[in-house]
C-alpha cells in the first residue's frame, strides 16, 4: 500500500463494492438515511424497501442465469443497465 493515497483506496473499494453488489447505492442510501435521521428505521423505511426490491431482482436474475448456465452468474456492472431496461420493457408489456 505504500504510496497509495486514502482516496485511491477508498475508491477502488467503493468499486470493488459496485462490482460485487448491485444494490450497493441503495445499501448506501439506506445507511445514509438512518445516519441522518438518529438511526429511526422508520423514517429510512422507503429506502429499505428499495433496497430490499433491488435484491430481490438480482437474486431473480442470477437464479435465471444460473438455470441457463450462464456465466456469471452477477451480470458485471457494465451489462446491468441494459438488464434493467429490458426487464422494465417486458413489465410495461404486460400490464
């Protein structure tokens, strides 16, 4: 680590982080909400919820990639906007 600042870790962790968990700025929203508001869940309560439903559509989405054996199983960060749009698509042409 010798020679790298604070910042330059704390951004390759704040990467690593996205790369690993879609949901990481819901999570981080969630926790910055409680922060803000003396740690009252039910004032963070949207955003828990939020968080909770974008869980929910990752495990759905690596369930189903899984079963159709494609790999990874965690779309990496750069295909989950498309992922998303096309899901988004597909629940518009249902209702």
């Amino acid at each position: 680590m010798a020679g790298t600042s604070l910042r330059t870790q704390s951004k390759k962790n704040a990467a690593e982080q996205t790369k690993n968990n879609p949901c990481h700025k819901e999570q981080q929203l969630s926790m910055k909400c409680l922060e803000d508001n003396g740690y009252d869940y039910d004032k963070c309560q949207h955003y828990f919820e939020n968080f909770k439903t974008c869980k929910g559509f990752w495990v759905r989405i690596m369930r189903d990639r899984r079963r159709k054996g494609i790999q990874p199983t965690l779309p990496p960060p750069e295909e989950r906007e498309a992922i998303k749009a096309e899901h988004l698509k597909h629940q518009s042409q249902k209702t």
